[in-house]
C-alpha cells in the first residue's frame, strides 16, 4: 500500500544508489562503458526501497536502523545480481560461454569480482551512513505521517 514512508525509503535508497554508483565508476578500468549503470542500480534503490523497507517502517530506533542496514544489503545484493546479469549477457553475445549452466554460473562469478572491486573503504563507509541515514529517515517519516 502505498505510504510517506514507501516513498521516502524508495527515495533515500535512489539517492544512495546514485551516489555509491558515481564512487564506484573511477574503480573499474579506464574505458568501460557503463551503459545506464547508474539509472539501473537507481531504479534497484527505489524498488528495494518501496518494497523492502517501506513496509517495515513505524516499529521503533532499533527496527528502524536495521531496516536501513538491510535495505541497504538487499539493494548491494541485487545491483550485484543484475549488473552480473548484464556483463554475462554482454559476454555471452561474444560466445564466451560453452553452455548455459556455464553462463549463469558466470552470473554469480561476476558479481563476486565486482563485490570485490567495491569493497573499498570509501564505498562501504558510504554505504553504512546511507544505511543508517536511510532507515532513520524513513522511521521518523512513518511517525509523522501515519
């Protein structure tokens, strides 16, 4: 159903996104074409964020910060998944690939190296202070706006 909180928690983690993609862009070689990167990984906030942690705003500090943290970990989660999807498509129309099991194992392969490429200091203090950011806002906007 849709509430301030939803909106706000869509909101907070489509800023998050924007932000942590446009840190994470310089770590990749010079060159790559990132396509609509950080539009996707945008509409992956929002929709986590509507889904995720809207729903579960209203019930306290502690729940609220969780909230974020885990709005936070679902959003690295899938923007993993589907940028994996996206190089493994990318590779698969190079035919790198033997077989289909092949590429969707290459899926999670991918995603590992990224995770790894981003797991930088500056990335990941970003992401704990959106975190927490995140979940407090959309706490305070549930009990203001009921």
């Amino acid at each position: 159903m849709p509430n301030a909180s939803s909106l706000i928690a869509a909101t907070c983690l489509a800023v998050l996104a924007f932000v942590v993609s446009g840190q994470i862009i310089p770590l990749f070689e010079e060159g790559k074409d990132f396509g609509y990167f950080t539009l996707v990984n945008m509409a992956i906030g929002a929709v986590v964020g509507w889904k995720v942690m809207g729903p579960r705003a209203g019930r306290g500090l502690t729940p609220g910060i969780n909230n974020g943290i885990t709005g936070v970990a679902v959003l690295v989660f899938w923007a993993l998944f589907v940028q994996g999807c996206v190089e493994m498509v990318r590779l698969a129309m190079r035919n790198r690939y033997d077989g289909p099991f092949e590429a969707i194992i290459a899926i999670f392969e991918i995603g590992y190296d990224y995770a790894v490429i981003i797991a930088v200091p500056n990335v990941l203090i970003t992401l704990a202070i959106g975190a927490l950011a995140s979940g407090l806002i959309t706490e305070h906007v549930s009990r203001i706006w009921r």
